[in-house]
C-alpha cells in the first residue's frame, strides 16, 4: 500500500508493507552517501537487518545514540552531525531515522541542520512512529524548558513502513501507540470511527491485517490534515487532541514513569468529558462517545496526579496560544474543533473526576 502526502513539491510517498525493495528505493534516490540513524536497542536488535543494508548500499553506514527520550536533547543531535562531519559526507547523503518517534524527530532534525539540509527517510519501528510521528515533517528535541521546543518542519523524501518491525516492540510500548489510534477515531471521521469501534481489539491483539490497516487510515487522516495545513496554523491542531491533557501527564511525572501514548489515553478521556461539560457534544451522541472511550486503556499511574499542578503543566506547552489554553474537543462523530472557550473551572472540574 502507499499512501501520497500531498505537499506540491515537497510530496512523499508512505510505503506500507510494500513488496518492493527500500534498497532499491534508496539507490534511486541517487545519494552518495547514506547513514542510518538508530538506537542501541534497535542496533542489537536488528543487527543482522543493518549489516544487510551495509553490505547491498555501498557507502552506508550507521550511527548509533543511546536509547530514551532523555536523550532527544541537543547535545545527541550534536554528536550525530561530529559524526556525519567527521565522515566527511556531502550534500548529496541521505540519512534514514531507522527506529521509534525519538530516533525520527532527532534524526529528521540533524537532517535538516546538516549542510543546511540534507535528505532523510523516515522507517518507523514502533506503532506510534508508524502510524503519527514519522509522517508530517515534524521534527524536534527537548529542552529544559519543555518537550519538542527545538526543532524544525522538514519533510521525509519518503517514509518506508514495514509491520514486522512490530514484532519485537514490547507490549507496552505498543498499548501505548494504540492511544494515537484512537485519536484519529475522534478526528478522522464517520468510517475511522467505526473502524475503530469494530476493530480495536483486533489492533489491540496485534492482528497482523487489522494493524496494517490501521496503519494506513491513521497515515491517511494524518497526510490530509498535513497537505491541507503543514504548520499548523489552523486544522492540523486537531492533531493534538487529547494532548493537552497528555502533556501535562507527561511533564508532571518528568516524562517517566508515564509514555506518550499512555498520556493520550488519559488525555482522549478527559478531552470527551470536556466535550460534555462544556456543551460541544450534543447529548444523542454521548452513548456512542462512552462505547469508544471504553476502550481506552488507562494506565497505571506514578502517583495520583495533582490537578491544580496540572493544569499549570498546561500553560508551559507551547499549544498554548497567547497565554490561552486552547483544547480539541469532540463534536459530531469523528469531528472535532479546536477552542479556547473552555473555562478553569471546566477543566478543574473534569480532571477531578478523572483522576478521582
Ligand atoms: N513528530 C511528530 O509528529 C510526533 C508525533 C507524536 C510523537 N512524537 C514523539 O515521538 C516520541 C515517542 O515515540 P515512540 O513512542 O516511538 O518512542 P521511542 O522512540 O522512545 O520508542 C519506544 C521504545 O521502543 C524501542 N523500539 C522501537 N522500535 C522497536 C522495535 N521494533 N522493537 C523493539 N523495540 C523497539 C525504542 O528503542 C524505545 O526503547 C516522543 O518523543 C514524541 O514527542 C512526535
């Protein structure tokens, strides 16, 4: 399957489980030289996967970071670009982000600081990658200040998805992709929504065929909601429904403790009960909002979350808009608006009884 970001020039296909070869893909991009980006997990993991590619490609070679997001900072991207640097590569390389959402943002923004920009591929190894962070040209590092607040929007000259990377993804971490999955439910409309309400479990069970296709819905709401708005100015903030509340999760537990995805699980309830409170969801739909938000795994949490302090948590994410909290919120089936027309209170009174 492929899937087309429609971005004029800058356009990219998504390869899914596609029979043709990345080798082949790469060697047509005329590079002249090709470095993959991994972690160590990966590099261990995928070993023989790696050697492959270095033997098939001449000129490839691989760096290799620390695994964890406390490592998506700049002082990692730094030491990818001594070591792209040191190899002396010209602007004719190409970099491939072989790995999770942390290996792609930091990879994708290397890419474009090297010689000004170099081309990149996205091969998205874990469900949240695959089916959010590796499509969009979204790329970023953390700062003490706050997550993803250094980066860029740097298009993939194309995203090359194999399922079977999928195999070895442990459980949690693949629970957790499934809260962006879910997500798109919300925002992707009528046919997604049912998607999910009839084939969650399968997702959930790892059904090779449903996660495909779960793989390419979710890449293509995400590639429409691109094409129509690559930097978020207006609907691809629709994008981070759910995050407003996941971030916050997020930042109180110093992003341990707690993954990305489990947040938006937390995130994608209260933003429904948001939806209720503040009368953006007309009551004949509630039933069919609770059915979907049952499936919503809530993870286990640290500790029981302060929600005075996070609601604070809320004001340091930079989807804040002129110190306004601004939060997506459901409206008819697989819609959803962007609004600020929520009050303290209204998020007070939500967050209290979520985390009741
Ligand atoms: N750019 C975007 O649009 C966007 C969107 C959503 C999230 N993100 C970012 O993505 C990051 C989270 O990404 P993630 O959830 O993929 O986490 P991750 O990249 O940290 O990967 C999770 C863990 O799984 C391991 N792993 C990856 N693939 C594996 C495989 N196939 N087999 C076994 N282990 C594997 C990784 O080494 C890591 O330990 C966050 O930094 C978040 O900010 C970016």
């Amino acid at each position: 399957m492929i899937v087309s970001v429609e971005l004029g020039e800058r356009s990219y296909p998504v390869y899914i489980d596609e029979q043709n070869s990345f080798v082949d893909l790469l060697k047509a991009t005329g590079g002249t030289s090709f470095v993959v980006v991994t972690n160590d997990t990966m590099a261990e993991l995928y070993a023989e996967e790696l050697s492959r590619w270095e033997s098939e490609i001449t000129g490839l070679q691989s760096v290799v970071v620390p695994d964890g997001e406390q490592y998506k900072n700049m002082e990692t991207v730094m030491s990818v670009l001594d070591s792209l640097l040191e190899a002396k590569l010209d602007r004719k390389t190409v970099v491939i982000a072989f790995g999770g959402g942390v290996i792609g943002d930091m990879t994708g923004f290397a890419a474009s600081l090297f010689l000004r920009g170099v081309r990149f591929v996205q091969v998205p190894t874990t469900l949240l990658a695959m089916v959010d962070s590796s499509v969009g040209g979204k790329t970023a590092v953390n700062h003490a200040m706050g997550k993803n607040l250094i980066g860029a929007f740097y298009q993939p000259i194309f995203v090359w998805i194999e399922t079977r990377f999928l195999d070895t993804l442990p459980e949690r971490e693949f629970v957790a992709g499934c809260g962006e999955v879910l997500k798109y439910g919300f925002i992707g409309g009528e046919s997604m929504f049912a998607f999910v309400e009839e084939q969650f479990q399968d997702v959930l069970a790892r059904d090779r065929d449903a996660v495909r296709e779960v793989v390419r819905r979710s890449i293509q709401i995400k590639a429409d909601v691109v094409a129509e708005d690559e930097r978020e100015t207006g609907r691809r903030a629709l994008l981070n429904f759910g995050h407003t509340f996941g971030h916050a999760l997020e930042k109180m537990y110093n992003y341990s403790g707690i993954l990305h995805g489990e947040g938006i699980f937390w995130g994608i309830r209260c933003a429904i009960d948001l939806g209720f409170e503040a009368g953006f969801i007309p009551t004949d739909l509630k039933a069919r909002y609770d059915r979907a938000a049952s499936k919503i795994i809530y993870p286990e949490l640290p500790s029981k979350p302060t929600v005075e302090s996070l609601f604070s948590y809320m004001f340091s994410d930079k989807k804040t808009e002129a110190g306004k909290l601004r939060f997506v919120v459901p409206t008819t089936i697989g819609e959803s608006i962007v609004s600020s027309a929520v009050t303290k209170e209204q998020v007070i009174s939500v967050m209290n009884k979520v985390f009741a």
